[in-house]
C-alpha cells in the first residue's frame, strides 16, 4: 500500500549558502516557500514551490531517496552534523523511540543559524518515526500506506520567540535539542519552550502572526497554539473565529461534529474521496489534516481531529496566505472523486410541450404525449445537459445562481429545505432568463463537466425548466427566498442585483422576518411557441403549512392528487369541497412502473384547472416544519399525461426517463433558456426520469 504524503515547505532565499538555516528545494536553491505531496501508492511526489506563479510539478525524486529530494535537503543539517546550525525537534512518536505523548500529536523541527546570518526554519510534519537526529536520512516504510504533509518556514531570527511561543501552547514532546545557552538568553520564549516551562495563566491559547522571508514571494503566516486547558474546537473555536471567516476542512470527523450551515461563518467538511490533482484521496487513509479560509486566500496545517474529543487534545494551525497556494488546495476540496460509471442505458422519456409543430421528437400541440428522448441522461447532447451548457462551461454573457440542499462535490449543506435548481440569467439584450428546478442530489457541479450522478440511476427523478423574460426575475427570486435555499454557486454581476431587489435579497440572504410565510408568484412563460401560466409556492420553515392540504389545495381552490411519500396520520381527504387523494403506488407512468419508495419526483395534480405542481415536500406531519417548493404549470396536455398515470397499474417493470422542459425561445443560440435534444430553444419543458 502506498498513498499519501503532501509537504508544504515555506523558504526565503534564493541565493543563500549551502550552510544556511532554510528549506530547499529540490535543487538545493534557497526558497521562499513550497508545498510537497506523495499521492497514493507511489513514492513520487509533486512540488509547488514560490518561484514564479506556484503551481504543482514533479519532484526531482522520491521521498525515501537520501538525496536531491526538498525534504532531505532542507532537513540536511538535522541528520548529519553541522555545528553551525542548531536544532530543535519535537515529535509525539519520535524515531528510534516509544512514542512518549499520548496528549500532543505535534511533530515539527527548528533550524537556527548559529553563525552571523539572520536565519531560521521551521519544518512542521506528520509522519510518525521520522527525522532521526543525526541518524542519517531514512523513509519509515511504515508510512507510505499514509498520506502525510509537511511544513517549512524560513524566517529571521526575530520571531524566533513568536514561533516558540506558538510551539510551546502545543504541548510537544521534545526528542532532540542543541540549542546553546547563548541562544536561549537572547530569546525568552525559546529557552522556556527548551526548559519546559509550564503555562499557568489564561487563555491558553496562542495566536502568533509573522512574515516568511521574501527574498521572492513572501507570505504572511499566523500560527496557532492550544493547550489542553483550552477545551477549545481547533476548526469552530479557533480558526473560524480567530480569523473571521467560513472555512472548509479535511480531517477525521465524528457524527457529532458536523458542518455549520447557518451564521455568518460556516464550517464545512470536505467531503471523502477527494481528488487531489489527479489523485483520489481518502480521509481514512490521509493523516493529512487542514483546513481553508475562505475569502481569506489562507490554507492551514492543523493536527487536530474534527472531534469533541479532541477538545481536550493540545493541538497546531500554521496558516499561510498566498492566492495561489489556496486555489491549488480549494480544487481539492470542490473536486469530489468521480467514480467510473458502468455502461448503463437509462431511457430517457422526454415530453417536449407544444415546442414546434415540425419537431420530428414530439407529437403535435393539440396531442402532447410522452416521447423518447434521443440520449440517455448521463450524455451530455441531452436536453438537460444542452440547457446547462453554460452552467458547467463559463459563458461571460449567462450568469448563474445554483442551490441545492445536496450540491455535487461539496458536502450536504442544509438539513431543512429539499429544494434543488439553477437560475440562467442573460447578459445581453435578449431580455432572457431560465429556472430550472430538479430533485436529484449531487447533480450539476458548477464549471465542471456535465455528469450524471450514478447513485441517482435507482431512483426516479423530475426536472421542470421554464424560460422567462427578466422583468419576471423578481417574482422567481422571492418565491426561491421563501424555500430557504443553500446557494453552492453564484456569479450574479452587482448590476443586475441592483435591477431586481429581491434577486439580491436572495444572493446576499436577507432574512424574512414578517408574515405571512408563504410566497405565491404568479408569471409566464415565454410564448415563441405555447407559452404557459406559472404559479410557484414557497413555503418558509414558519409557515408550519403543509404543502399540499394547507397551500395547494387551499390557495389553487381545488380537488387534488398528489404523487408523494406519506405517512399514516396524512390521509387522503375525502370530505369537504376540495379533496385531497393520494395516487395509489405503484403507477404507470409513460409505459413504466413506478413504486414511490423508489420515485424522488414528488407532484400533485390540480383538477378542473388542467395544472401539474412540481413539489419538493413529502405529504407528512412532519413536513410542516420544513421548507418547500411547489411550481405549477397550466396546460391541458401536460395534465393529461400526468393524469393517465394516476389511474394506470400494470405489472411491467422498465427504467425510464421522462422529462418535459418548457422553453421559451425557439431560435436564438447561446442564450440563457430550455434546450431540447436537438439544441433547439424550447418554451418549456417537463423531465421525468423512471427508477
């Protein structure tokens, strides 16, 4: 087994003598700073370094190799002898003895130039059994199995006592120091940390800020220290408050410690497995821990767990900023492991509504009926993947907005409201804008190639797209508000939020204080071709409403039936006016069978209005309290197809997809509206993908 070891090393010459306290490269050239990493199974290692822009390269050789490696070179005056560069290590399982601390799992070594030259290195790590003092250089192979990082700061000899300080909050076990005298009267903290000095007083916490040397791209570093006594969280306590910022994190976690989705910092866990430039890394196997501040430019070593036993834990943060360092790691941590799809061929039953009547795909206006689609759903030529075509390729003239309670490669961020979609704006003068709405987790990764979720095949899915002119973006915006949304991507220009007030409420997530708390909006679609009436809910968290007895039977004035998980106290309604009936499962639904244990799509049909509700909301008690969706369109074919399948139940089994995507333009290319198979702009369209 082979795997990881990632080795971020921070240098400050370029030109210094070999003889110098400092981290190198792998050609032995004085840096300012670099990262290293070993992916999985191999022992060769990539290295950005701050030479140019930084970016990944290969190393010049591997990590086990006791030679022309950037780890062995700064770490040469540590293995071997040299009298004029001082050492100090600390490690919880040092090599060649028991491991001595089961508190502090900080491992690190100091460098300090002993001679005229103003220059120190700090190198922090996590590998077990490594860096023997003056043992020679040796790889435990114990370790390769494990992902590992590693850290170098070259500074000046002035904030020796700054990064002491920070060590010593860390608890460490010293296994090697030969600091003089001479050097530990100059510098307090460092004599205390050498002497082991106890920490007595309040807070126990350090916070130490210092600048690399900057001989080429310096960086500014904040350093963090906590003791046991702090029973302080190093991820929510420490770096989420202490540096002001949201923050997403790789480290081992319990279900306990989960992602904070609300305030105004957040806490995000990477999900595992990530993918790592180009390799795909496993929490459980990586002993890699970090964590990035967002909007901060700022990537942290940390050697805490995601714990609540770790609170008790002492523990490090080395946290560096550069831009560039943090896009190289934020790639990893939105750049959720792709499994490799089986060839699966997945139906797809498409009913494109009243687009042309010269469409070969689809029956006429006056007999819509459902009709395959010409690609499977993981193709991206389908109808869903040309409408996102400029979702997950940039176009500077389509701005987005995508939430999901699941968004794809990032972690499950909202326990409340289900509701999944994209907003498609165009920039230009074509007075043209997209919603698309749809049920399926981890679907639609922003600037990422089109690719169908396959965990997703087993159930049944809808997707419903309507195309609208801009003056309508304010009614969509709110009622979107109103489903307590997680926003996962945005890229809405300020001009266009101070054009339509409540498009920037939702971006900026103005809180909706008053009542009532449900929004009806009312709108059309475009009509190139058949245009349709539009009413959307948005039930809010306050509302305490069920979506279906409460909002659409009662708002629509009207009997209706509704496909849609249910519980034994929400019964169907057979008194009163307006009923309420639940569509016996399984179903036929366009020549397939469908069981709603194993149906995601959730709607209701609202009868004498010839109206089909795309819903989000389960028909449950429970449901009251969580936020919800329903947009409903009125056209007698579309209710007709949806009808047929509340009353059919055969006994054949078929996977199928069905979709109906409303559109609203029918000719203009590249704008933001409902594709078809065909690439041809669409008034509106329904999609509906069978388990």
């Amino acid at each position: 087994m082979l795997t990881v070891a990632i080795a971020i090393l921070i240098s400050f010459g370029s030109s210094w003598a070999q003889n110098v306290a400092t981290c190198k490269a792998d050609n032995d050239a004085d840096l300012n700073w670099y990262f290293v990493y070993k992916p999985p199974n191999v022992l060769q290692t990539k290295i950005m370094q701050s030479q140019g822009r930084p970016a990944w390269g290969p190393s010049a050789q591997t990590i086990e190799r006791d030679n022309g490696h950037s780890v062995v070179r700064t770490m040469v005056h540590f293995i071997g002898n040299n009298a004029n560069i001082k050492v100090l290590a600390y490690s919880d399982d040092p090599p060649n003895l028991p491991p001595r601390n089961e508190k502090s799992k900080a491992k690190g070594v100091l460098l300090i130039d002993n001679t005229g030259t103003d220059a120190a290195a700090w190198f922090v790590h996590t590998v077990p059994n490594f860096l023997a003092h003056l043992g020679g250089y040796s790889w435990p192979a114990a370790e390769t199995a494990k992902g590992h990082m590693f850290l170098c700061v070259s500074f000046v000899e002035a904030h020796l006592n700054t990064v002491a300080k920070a060590i010593r909050y860390q608890e460490p076990y010293i296994y090697a120091n030969n600091l003089p005298a001479a050097l530990l009267s100059q510098h307090i903290e460092l004599s205390n940390l050498a002497t082991g000095v106890e920490i007595r007083i309040t807070p126990f916490l350090e916070h130490a800020k210092f600048t690399t040397k900057s001989n080429q791209i310096g960086a500014n570093i904040q350093a963090f220290g906590k003791l046991t006594k702090s029973f302080a969280d190093m991820y929510v306590k420490i770096l989420r408050k202490k540096l002001s910022a949201s923050i997403r994190i790789w480290a081992p976690s319990d279900s306990r410690s989960k992602s904070i989705c609300n305030g105004q910092y957040r806490l995000r866990k990477i999900v595992s497995p990530m993918q790592f430039d180009g390799v795909q890394v496993h929490r459980e196997n990586d002993n890699a821990k970090w964590a990035l501040m967002e909007g901060k430019s700022t990537v942290c070593l940390t050697t805490n767990d995601y714990k609540i036993t770790e609170k008790q834990i002492p523990g490090a943060a080395v946290c560096l900023e550069n831009a560039d360092v943090y896009s190289a790691f934020s790639a990893a941590a939105v750049n959720k492991y792709q499994k490799f799809m089986k060839m699966m061929f997945t139906a797809v039953i498409i009913v494109l509504i009243s687009l042309k009547t010269s469409t070969a795909q689809v029956a006429t206006c006056k007999n819509d009926v459902w009709a395959d689609s010409a690609t499977s759903i993981d193709n991206a030529q389908h109808s869903i993947g040309r409408t996102m075509a400029h979702f997950v390729v940039n176009n500077p003239q389509i701005k987005v907005l995508a939430y999901s309670d699941d968004p794809p490669n990032i972690p499950t961020r909202n326990q409340k409201s289900k509701t999944k979609g994209v907003l498609l704006i165009d920039m230009r003068a074509d007075d043209a804008a997209a919603w698309f709405i749809h049920t399926a987790p981890n679907f639609l990764a922003y600037l990422s190639a089109y690719s169908w979720p396959a965990a997703e095949t087993a159930k049944g899915h809808m997707f419903l797209c309507l195309s609208l002119n801009e003056i309508h973006l304010n009614s969509v915006a709110k009622t979107i508000r109103y489903q307590e949304p997680n926003i996962y991507a945005n890229n809405l220009p300020a001009d266009i939020l101070n054009q339509h007030k409540e498009l920037s409420n939702l971006v900026n997530g103005v809180e909706i204080r008053v009542t009532p708390f449900l929004e009806h909006a009312k709108f059309v679609t475009k009509q190139t071709q058949v245009g349709a009436n539009i009413q959307a809910f948005g039930k809010h968290t306050k509302s305490f409403a069920d979506m279906y007895a409460k909002v659409l039977r009662n708002k629509l004035s009207a009997s209706i039936r509704i496909w849609a998980p249910s519980d034994v106290r929400s019964k169907s309604i057979c008194s009163g006016q307006h009923k309420l009936r639940k569509i016996v499962s399984p179903m036929q639904f366009a020549g397939g069978q469908v069981h709603r244990e194993a149906d995601s799509a959730k709607w209701a049909l609202v009868e004498g209005k010839n109206t089909i509700c795309f819903t989000t909301n389960d028909y449950k008690n429970t449901e009251k309290k969580i936020p919800g969706a329903a947009v409903c369109l009125e056209n007698a074919g579309v209710y007709n197809a949806f009808l047929t399948g509340a009353f059919n139940f055969i006994q054949m089994m078929l996977t199928a997809t069905i979709i109906i995507l409303v559109s609203l333009k029918s000719c203009i290319a590249q704008v933001a509206t409902c594709k078809d198979d065909a690439n041809t702009d669409t008034d509106w369209i329904f999609a509906y993908k069978s388990p």
